[in-house]
C-alpha cells in the first residue's frame, strides 16, 4: 500500500510546479499572480515550491489568477504525477 503522506507530497510538489509553469509562461511575476488571485504572494511562493498545502479555495483563487479552470490546473497535477511514476 502506497505510503498516503508520500503521495500527498507528490501532489503537492506538482501543484507547485504547475502554477509556477503556467504563471511563467503567462509572464506574470509571483506579485502579479498574487494580486490576480488574492492569494498573498509569500503564501504562493511557497505553494510553488510545495512547501504549504493550499485549501480548494486558494486552489480554485490561483486558477482563477492564472485564467484557467480548477479543474484544468487538477488535471495538469495528475499528469505532472504520472509522469513523474513513469520515469
């Protein structure tokens, strides 16, 4: 049985790496994105590198800053983790 605490920090981690992706291509700063969202931008910062575990409303506020579904940024997640499983 896979390890829950292991896997809820994969999660995280992606969650990180997918805003930070989109916000960069978008061209935004972590300031802009935190003015976007109403997400405070320490927060943010450290959500990126997942070290905090935002709610489903800071999740679906970041989405919002970034112009993209919720659900679009949970499914970039869960292929950001099969990808990470596959190699």
């Amino acid at each position: 049985m896979p390890n829950k605490k292991h896997s809820h920090e994969e999660l995280y981690r992606c969650l990180g790496e997918v805003i930070a992706l989109r916000r960069k291509r978008m061209g935004l700063s972590q300031e802009e994105l935190s003015e976007a969202s109403g997400v405070d931008r320490s927060f943010l910062s450290s959500v990126e590198r997942g070290k905090r575990n935002p709610s489903f409303g800071t999740v679906a506020s970041i989405a919002s800053g970034l112009k993209m579904r919720y659900t679009r940024l949970i499914s970039n997640c869960e292929q950001c983790i099969a990808s990470k499983k596959a190699s």
